[in-house]
C-alpha cells in the first residue's frame, strides 16, 4: 500500500470511457437516472460496509478500521450480501421499471390504433 493521499476529488469527477448510455429522450431524464443510480451504487457499499461491521462485531465484540479494511466474506456472508443487494436494486428500480413497461405497452396501443386507422 502507498503512503501518497489518495486525490478523492480527481478520482470523483474521472469521466468515463466511451459514450454514456442513452436511455430517455429527455436530457433531463438522464440526468435524474444517472444521479439515481449514482446514489443505489453509494448506498450499496454502505449496506456492504455495515454488514462487514456487524459480522465482525458479533464474532469479535470490537473492531478496527483495519478489521473491516481487511474483512473477507465466507460464502455464506457473500450469498447473503448478494441477496440483500439484489433485493435492494430490485425495490429501486422497481418503479423505473414499471413506467419503462407503461411506455412500452402505450407504444403497442398506439401501433395497433395506427394499424387500425391504416386498414379504414
């Protein structure tokens, strides 16, 4: 490990490679996306960090930041980590996706009244 300060700064504001996803029409939209996913992500390894505190508190009674720093789940911690997290992204996104679903199902409505125009 290196003494050198880590830049956190420099390391939040690093673009990404390549062309950003393109998933709304609205500019905005895109924004909010990429602001929510931001945050699932930040909340994410907290939920990490805090079960890594717990485990090792129940098991040792006291911790050190080293403690957690070098914290290795067993496979059923990481299974349980894996559930836990994937239930989480499922309840956020949850209504993302069912307006994603709105709009799908409004696109079909408007194919088939279009069809239907079409064939008078």
């Amino acid at each position: 490990m290196t003494d050198a300060p880590f830049d956190w700064m420099a390391a939040a504001n690093k673009k990404a490679k390549g062309k950003r996803p393109k998933y709304f029409d609205d500019p905005e939209d895109e924004r909010i996306l990429s602001i929510l996913m931001s945050v699932v992500g930040e909340v994410s390894v907290l939920r990490e960090r805090l079960d890594t505190v717990e485990r090792l508190l129940e098991s040792k009674g006291t911790i050190t930041r080293e403690d957690i720093e070098s914290y290795e789940p067993d496979k059923l911690a990481a299974y349980e980590r894996g559930s836990m997290i994937r239930e989480y992204i499922y309840r956020v996104m949850r209504g993302p996706h069912q307006m994603v679903q709105e709009l799908e199902q409004n696109e079909k409505a408007v194919e088939e009244v279009s069809k239907e125009l079409k064939e008078i």
